[in-house]
C-alpha cells in the first residue's frame, strides 16, 4: 500500500488476521471486529515499532466512525464541554464534541496569541515531537467555559502520555479536574506508566476506542506482538 492508502477504509471483521506476524500493516479491531489498517512506524532502536494513526489523512469515514465510538464511550461520564489537545487531537474532539451534542468545544493550542498569559501553558511534547520545543496554551478567553464544568480531554493518540501529561497539567494551573480522558487510539502501554506518575486514579478514566500493541522485530524481518 502507498502512504496515502492507510486509514482509508473500515473492513468487515475477520478481514485481516490480528495474529501476525506483520510486515508494512497492523489492522486494528474495533470493539465491533471491524477493522483498520494501520502503517507500521519502525522505531529508533531498530527491535521495536507502533502502529500508527493521523486522524487528520484519515478518510471521513474512518474519522466518523472514531468518533462515533468514542463519544459513546464517554457519554456516561456525562461531559459537559470537549476540551482538545493539539495538533491531532483537535480533529477528534470538535467532531466529538457534535455527537455529544454540545454546540462547541474548547481547543487548546501550541501557538501563542499576544493576549494569552505564559502562566496558563506548560511545556509539551509528544512521540512524533520528543523534544519540549513547544508549549500548550489555554486561551484564557475560555476560561469561563470550563471553571466549575465536566471536562473530558480529548487526544487522537495516548502513546507515551506526554501530551495527556501535559494537558492534565495545564489543566491543574487552571483549576480544572477532568471527568474522563479520551483518545482513538492507546497505543502500547507506556502511557501507563506516565499516567501512574501523576495519579494511579487516571489510569481507569482514560478510555480509547481500540489498542495498539508495542511490536518486536522477528527473525525474518517482521513484526509481531
């Protein structure tokens, strides 16, 4: 498949075998069986790789379907605004946002308007962007909007759980304890460790619609579980 062939499509279940071995593609199983292929990303060390997800080259179909499932898994929590952590995770969120029947969301943001205040970011990086060249930004026009309000903070990806970490921190300089934490994606399970960091109770209000594994190099130049 060519790069711009991934995320393209939902299969039917059973489609792909989700036992492996893989060579260029993960198919990830939603909670339903049906399917998606998802490119697999090498990493530095050469024994290791994820599977990948960027929501934003995903066919509309594929992103329907995202966040059809993830706003039905947070709906219990009964969130009362969307809050979206950048780049990715705003694509998600303001489509979550929707289905929830909310009239907008809050987007939070890497770039730094002349009226936002230095005291409401925190440094931010993710596993596409490791190094803390970047900082997250609460607009604080929106304040209003999420003091005293059931939050669920929205990511398209929880990986390493940097970027949850760092939205879960600007969230505490404002004030803020979100009721649930969502994502489309958990990719392995390294976010946990992260999380546990922070406090062991986020570990079971994070939810995602399906799972990842980390993947090891076999003898033959494949991947498995």
């Amino acid at each position: 498949m060519q790069p711009h062939d991934f995320w393209q499509e939902i299969y039917p279940a059973d489609t792909f075998d989700p036992a492996g071995p893989f060579s260029t593609f993960y198919p990830a199983v939603l909670e339903d069986g049906r399917q998606i292929m998802l490119p697999i990303r090498h990493l530095s060390n050469g024994e290791n790789a994820l599977a990948s997800l960027i929501i934003n080259q995903a066919s509309f179909a594929v992103q329907d379907a995202l966040a059809d499932a993830l706003a039905a898994k947070l709906k219990p929590y009964d969130p009362e605004i969307v809050v979206g952590l950048p780049t990715l995770g705003l694509t998600l969120a303001a489509a979550v946002a929707r289905r929830l029947g909310h009239g907008r969301y809050v987007p939070l943001g890497t770039s730094r308007k002349f009226w936002y205040d230095d005291e409401l970011s925190v440094p931010m990086s993710s596993i596409t962007t490791p190094e803390y060249s970047k900082r997250l930004y609460a607009d604080p026009r929106m304040l209003p909007l999420l003091r005293g309000t059931r939050i669920a903070l929205i990511d398209d990806v929880i990986s390493s759980g940097s970027s949850i970490l760092a939205g879960l921190s600007l969230m505490e300089a404002i004030g803020i304890e979100p009721v649930v934490i969502g994502a489309a994606m958990l990719q392995s399970e390294r976010w946990r460790g992260t999380i546990a960091d922070i406090d062991p109770k986020w570990r079971d209000l994070i939810v995602g619609v399906f799972k990842t594994p980390m993947l090891s190099r076999t003898d033959d130049a494949h991947w498995t579980k």
